[in-house]
C-alpha cells in the first residue's frame, strides 16, 4: 500500500482512540459531545459494560433479553454512532458510496499491519520501547456489539449496516493474528502480535468476500463463533 493509505489508516485509528479509549481519553483535546471531558469518560466507560454484558449474553445463550438501556445510555449510544460516523468519513469521505479504503485499513489494523514502534528517552538513559497502533479484541468484539446496538436503536443504520461485515471479519483476523483459537483471552486483552500467523492478502480477501455474502442474522451466528472461540465471556 502507498505511503499515503498507510498514514490515513493509522491517523483513523488515532482519532477513534483520541474520542474513545479510556485511558488516552483523558489526555486528548478532541471535541466530544458531552459538557465535560470527565462525564465523556464515564459515558463511555459506562456504554461499555453495557456492551460486555450484551456480549456476554451473547456468547453464553441466555435466552433472556439484553437488560433494558436507560436514558442515558440511549444518548451515549447515539452519540457515539454519530461520532464514530463522523470520524470514518473524516478519513474516508467516499465510504457512502465505496468503503475499499475503510475496509482495508480495518483489515489491515486486525492483521497487525499498521503497528509501528517508537522509543521514549528515559531518565537515567537509554529509550523505552512502545507500539503504537496496536489493536486489541475489545475493538473488534465490541465493535461489533456496538453496531447490532446502534441498528437496534435506529442511530446510524445505514453506516452499521455497511461496517458489519467488516467489524466481524476484523475479529477472525485479529482472533488469528493476536490470540489463537488455542487460547482464548478476556475481551480487553492486548493479546500477543505473531507475525507467523499474520493473514495472507489471498485469505483477507476470502475472508471479505464470505462474510461480505452474509446476512444480518448469519453475521451475528458468526460474530458469536468467533467470539466464543477468541475470547474468554
């Protein structure tokens, strides 16, 4: 990929990180809609277990409803849909009517592809050595999660509708690249990057195309499998 696609991916997942995860949150500056940064964090952090719990239901067939959403987060869940649509045509303008880029970038984030390294001068010498753009399952589960949420509640259907199959593809190749069926780990862990199972282009592609070809209910049976196989509920 060109030099270009690469930095705008990367840019796309340091904007949703910079309105959305909990512990850079924080420390950004970026608008959010909420009257303070600190009520956003609570919001979000409170939107999340929600989606845990869904998930959670989920994976383990309970046959129960998912617990009633109050008010609050009912707003928090459209704000976020709005936001989080806001921020993928900020980097992909044309994703109405083409979401290759969208696609591949998300593709490529799951894979491991986009992760690169830099160094923090210490105190008493030497560097510290971090990644950056580096994913981790509660992304991709709960990406999903959030999108069956948002069609539920009727925010941002067209958008979810688009980004489904891409969010349930991601979890494969993150499940893959990151954790290994062979040993499941908690929604939230970083998991460990393995270069050796990295996804070929020929497989992404298979990958795409099947669960392109998916229906809603297929996605979610699948989401499920995956999750369960991947994740520790």
């Amino acid at each position: 990929m060109p030099d270009d696609a690469t930095s705008r991916a990367r840019r796309y997942f340091a904007d949703i990180e910079a309105h959305f995860d909990l512990l850079l949150l924080p420390f950004s500056d970026a608008p959010v809609p909420a009257p303070t940064r600190a009520e956003w964090v609570g919001r979000i952090h409170e939107l999340m277990l929600v989606l845990l719990e869904r998930l959670r239901g989920r994976a383990r067939s309970r046959s129960s409803p998912p617990p009633a959403l109050t008010e609050r987060q009912r707003a928090t869940a459209r704000s976020t849909a709005s936001l989080l649509r806001a921020i993928t045509l900020r980097a992909f303008p044309e994703f109405d009517r083409d979401a290759s880029r969208f696609v591949d970038a998300m593709e490529r984030y799951a894979n491991g592809e986009l992760r690169w390294h830099y160094d923090v001068p210490l105190d008493d010498g030497g560097d510290a050595r971090f990644v950056a753009c580096e994913p981790d399952s509660s992304y991709h589960a709960l990406w999903t999660e959030f999108a069956l949420l948002a069609l539920d509640l009727d925010a941002e259907s067209e958008f979810q509708r688009r980004a489904l199959p891409t969010y349930v593809e991601s979890m494969q190749l993150y499940g893959e690249t990151y954790v290994g069926a062979d040993r499941p780990e908690a929604v939230g862990s970083p998991g460990r990057f393995e270069r050796t199972r990295q996804a070929s282009p020929v497989l992404k592609e298979l990958l795409r195309c099947e669960c392109g070809a998916l229906d809603h209910d297929a996605l979610v049976a699948r989401h499920v499998v995956l999750v369960r196989r991947y994740c520790v509920v």
